[in-house]
C-alpha cells in the first residue's frame, strides 16, 4: 500500500487528474447499475385474491423498498388477483394494473403510477376547418329571382340574404350545409362540398296558400286569392292552456292586436286594440261578429265551441260592415253538427276556494295594557331639576277622558248611570240607546 502511494506520487499532474475522473466516472457507473438494477435482483412471491390495489401497493412497500407515489384522485379500490412466485416487481404491477385505465413507470425504487392517456387525446386538434366560399342565386319555381331569401350554414349563426337579384356569397366550411328559406316557400338544405356556385330553386308552400279564409257574410276564400288583411288563429292556440274568456287566447296569436288585461277578476274581459285604434286616444276595440251576429264582446263564447276565429285587420273589413268595423273586426264561427258517428265532448273545470284566515285582534285588556304602558314610558324620557318628567307625550291623558284613560265616570253621585249622550265625562262609559218604539 505504501508502494502504490509513492506511484502516485510519482505520475504527473496531468495523469492524476485524469486518473481521479475515471475513478469517479467508474464509481458512478456502479452506483447508477446497482440502483437501476434493484428492479431486476428483487424477486417476489406473493399470492393474494380479491384484494384492493391499495393493499397490495401497501404490501409491496412493506416488503421491498420500492415506493410507490400516485396522485390522490386515482381510484385504488379496485380489486385484483396477484400471484407470482420469484417474479421481478415488472411482472408483479402488470398483474396489478391489467385491464385498468392505469398506466405505470418504474424509475429507480420508485414506481410511478398515473392515468393511462388515450389515443384520442394524443391526437392533434383541428383548429379550424377548410374553408370555401359559396356563391349562388335563388329563384322560385317560374325562375324569378327571391329577394331577402335567408341563408343560413346549418348549427351555426353564420349567414346572409339575397340581393335584388337573388344573388349570394358566403364563406363556409366545406363539410357543411347550407339551410334556405323564405316566408311562403318551403324550407331547403343543400350540402357545399367541393360546390363554389349554387343554383337554388324553392317551391312554395302549398299548405299556406291553399288555406280557407272566411271572409264576412259566410264567405270563404283561398289565401293565395286574397288581397285584404285577415289573419286566421289556428284552433291549437285556443285550447291551449285554461281560458274563461277566448279574448285571453288572442294574446301575442295576431300580429298588431293588443290584449290588456285590466283585472285580475277571473271573469273580467279583456280589451281588444287592433292596430292602434282610430280613435284620438288610441283605444277603440274591434267589432265582434259572431255567427253573423253582432256582440259586445267575446265573453258570452265558450271557447270550446269555436270552430274558427279569424282577425280583419284592413279597410275590407269597412267596406263589408261599414263604420262600425273601423277598428277591425273578428269573425268567430261556432262548431256546428256533421254526419257520421255520434260523439259528446265533455270539458269541465274546477276550483277550490280556501278561507283566509283573518288575523288574531288584541282584546280590551291587551288595549289597555299597552296604550297605558307606550304612553307612560313616552312620556317618562328624562326628568329635570325639579324631578319632573318630560318625553315626546303628555301623561295627563292616561287620567282624562280617553278609551285608555281612567277618568272615564260611569255612575253620577247617586249612583244613578251616566248617558254618555248628556255627559262628555261619560263618553267612554255605558251608553245609553234611546229607542222610539212605532206602533203599527
């Protein structure tokens, strides 16, 4: 030992340095293999059945030196079987984590454990589609062009209307569909693709336009024949909900009329104001016409007997009734009986009245105890040098004359009983009722 020390010595400077770094270099590669290599040498045999995967992390840690660190919101509680006999800590956690959603990483004597990451969460998001722009003209079915025609790519806000001459343009994705309508046409999807220029015809709805009117004196016209203003509420709109009056179903079904309803009597009527009224105030309610006959209001209709209720809301209504319709007219038409079976619709409905129950009033003792007691203690707020009290109230009424006072008399000195009609001392007293007995 002595030897190799002077040999040392001995070599140049240069040569220690080099010689210690190897040294060093050799020392770290043993300790790094020793640590890495504990994995490998510890063997275990265990056999357990049914248990959490929290124990058998405990039971590892027990037995070994691995240390397991996870996060607190992993769930551990599920059970597993583990048996293996002389097998490495690798063959140990792929029995634990078989068929779970967790992942693990031996680093060291620590073995980390996380959720596994799918694959569809390691896939690149697409930021933002291709897109394309979209022109295209809109016609109906003679060729002529739409004005104002709404254009709108399906599940989005993105959208435009026609020009003067039906024309488009719109920038969308190429995926997408576009969703054209307008009032009295039927609705259209058309699917872009690689399309730059669509060519869009709408044909009109049928339905709309092939709907009968009633027109006043019982006659009946087809919609798309109709010049005046007359709006038709669909028989849906007055059976829906509970309804004592058919005015109250009229709320928000006819454009420009008005329902105000001024009370909260449940037999009270509506006002009805179409379109303003002509009067100076605005006020003036339309003419109600039913069956022909005129009435004063819709409140003596069950609306369950109304078969069609139509609004006219233009100057044809003045030139079929005259004056009276200036402010409009509605035209109710009752349910009449048609061949076929025999049928009884029964709608009926009920109310239930509770008693209010009314409040719990002081009585005469109550009265008297807390008048005599809030104008005493109002009255005895502070007390000055000559120990008289003083407050926001007089105490003298407590003895005077007052439904609260004891000054109140009830009997004179003789003892006879005071009527509070002669005496003012005896107001609060007995009274006495002088009655006038007529004779028949």
């Amino acid at each position: 030992m002595k030897k190799y020390t002077n040999r040392i010595k001995l070599m140049p400077k240069f040569t220690k340095c080099m010689s210690l770094a190897m040294i060093l270099t050799f020392t770290g590669y043993e300790e790094a293999f020793a640590e890495m290599s504990y994995a490998e040498q510890t063997s275990f045999t265990v056999s357990m059945e049914n248990q959490t995967l929290k124990s058998v992390i405990n039971w590892v840690e027990k037995n070994s030196q691995f240390i397991f660190i996870y996060r607190t919101d992993i769930d551990l509680s599920r059970r597993v079987n583990v048996d293996v006999r002389n097998k490495t800590i690798e063959e140990v956690l792929k029995q634990m984590f078989a068929g779970t959603d967790l992942e693990y990483h031996i680093r060291d004597r620590q073995v980390i454990i996380r959720k596994a990451i799918s694959r569809e969460e390691t896939r690149p998001i697409v930021m933002q589609q291709d897109k394309v722009t979209v022109k295209g003209i809109v016609t109906d079915a003679k060729g002529e062009a739409i004005i104002g025609a709404n254009i709108i790519e399906k599940g989005t806000t993105n959208g435009t209307i026609t020009d003067i001459d039906g024309r488009f343009t719109l920038v969308v994705s190429e995926k997408s569909s576009l969703v054209f309508s307008y009032i009295g046409y039927l609705t259209q999807e058309m699917l872009v693709g690689k399309k730059t220029f669509l060519n869009v015809q709408l044909q009109e709805d049928n339905k709309t336009l092939d709907e009968v009117v009633i027109t006043g004196y019982g006659g009946t016209q087809l919609r798309s024949k109709m010049t005046n203003s007359i709006a038709k509420v669909d028989n849906s709109t007055l059976s829906t909900g509970a309804h004592t009056n058919p005015a109250q179903a009229l709320s928000g079904a006819v454009a420009g009329l008005r329902v105000q309803q001024t009370s909260g009597n449940p037999n009270s009527t509506p006002t009805l104001v179409l379109r303003g009224g002509t009067n100076l105030d605005g006020s003036g309610s339309p003419l109600v016409i039913i069956d022909g006959a005129v009435r004063e209001s819709l409140s003596d209709v069950n609306p369950e007997d109304i078969e069609s209720l139509e609004v006219m809301k233009d100057a044809g209504a003045t030139a079929i009734y005259g004056a009276r319709a200036s402010n409009g007219v509605i035209l109710v038409t009752t349910k009449r009986g048609s061949e076929g079976h025999t049928e009884i619709n029964l709608s009926a409905k009920v109310g239930f009245n509770f008693f209010h129950s009314q409040y719990e009033f002081l009585n005469a003792h109550d009265y008297l105890y807390y008048m005599r007691s809030a104008f005493y203690r109002s009255s005895h707020i502070w007390q000055d040098k000559s120990g008289a009290w003083h407050g926001f109230a007089s105490d003298a009424t407590l003895s005077g004359t007052q439904p609260y006072g004891t000054g109140n008399r009830y009997f004179d000195e003789k003892g006879n009983v005071l009527n509070g009609n002669k005496d003012n001392t005896a107001v609060w007293g007995v009274m006495i009722i002088q009655m006038t007995w007529l004779s028949c």
